[in-house]
C-alpha cells in the first residue's frame, strides 16, 4: 500500500465519520422535534359557584386559551367543547389522572386563589363545569372575574391540529 492511498483512506474514514455524527444528529433532532409538548390551558369567566364538590364557571370565553411549557413558547385558542371532548384522550389523560388547576377571583371584594383537582367537565347551557377537589386554600361559594389555569397534558401537534376529531379516544 503505497502512502498516497493510505492517506486518501484516512481522509475518506474522517469524512465518513463526519456524515454518520450529521446524520445522528440529524435523527436526534428529528425525534427532539416529534415529542409531545406539555400544554396548560387557561379559561375566563364573569363567575363561578362552588358547591357541593361541583364548579360551575358562567359567562366563559367560547374559546380556551393554550400555552406550551418552556422550551417551547407556544401558544394558540381552541373551542370549549374540544377539552371536554377529549378530556379522556391518550394514555396519560384527564380522566385517567385529572389535573390541578388554580382558580382566581374575587370574593366580596377580596382575592381568593384555590388550588383544586377538577374532573368530569361538561359544558350545559353555555357553563362549563367540573367536579372538584380543593387542595389548598379556603373553600368559597362564589367568585367574579375568574381564571382557571389547567395542569398540563401531552399531545402531539397532529391531535391538536384535527379540532374537529379526537385527539387518541
């Protein structure tokens, strides 16, 4: 083997090796960009009584509002009726694990914030209701100017892209 070709098979083993590090990275970036993002969800209503282990929030947004964790900074709008519809979708779903919740608003003047666990959403006669759990904080009958900011769940963007379908039921 002369000195010429042992160069030109070094100079080719370095590119190779160069190609298969692209290529891994490539791989990694590719299944990085396909796992589920963490989304929490946010609602708005004039007002919500809490009675008897039931929420129920009047005078909602038609439209819940959607935030991605860090990394990704998402964010977008989906109907009301799209989380009640898939509230039992995928394998680590709401109704299989139901997820905490904040709920801010006032109370006779004053501000109240109650951590809760909430269940079994349905959406009658324009409210959206939820069993619940409180986990912290004092237990209040009724709020004005309400929030209600939802635990994270993990869906791939293909199931939120199909509003109209189920995201894994």
């Amino acid at each position: 083997m002369t000195e010429t070709s042992l160069k030109e098979i070094i100079v080719k083993f370095d590119l190779l090796k160069k190609g298969l590090l692209a290529s891994l990275v490539a791989c990694a970036s590719v299944a990085a960009a396909e796992e589920p993002k963490s989304w929490l969800f946010m609602e708005v209503a004039d007002t919500a009584s809490l009675e008897n282990g039931k929420l129920v929030l009047k005078g909602i947004d038609d439209q819940i509002v959607l935030f991605t964790d860090r990394p990704y900074r998402d964010a977008m709008k989906m109907p009301v009726e799209s989380i009640v519809k898939n509230w039992g979708a995928g394998a680590n779903s709401f109704e299989s694990d139901p997820p905490n919740a904040a709920l801010t608003g006032k109370n006779e003047g004053s501000q109240v914030g109650l951590i809760v666990t909430i269940s079994n959403p349905k959406l009658e006669d324009g409210n959206l209701q939820f069993d619940y759990e409180t986990l912290n904080g004092t237990d209040v009958t009724h709020l004005e100017n309400v929030s209600l900011v939802v635990d994270s769940v993990y869906y791939t963007l293909q199931c939120w892209a199909s509003w109209g379908q189920d995201c894994g039921n």
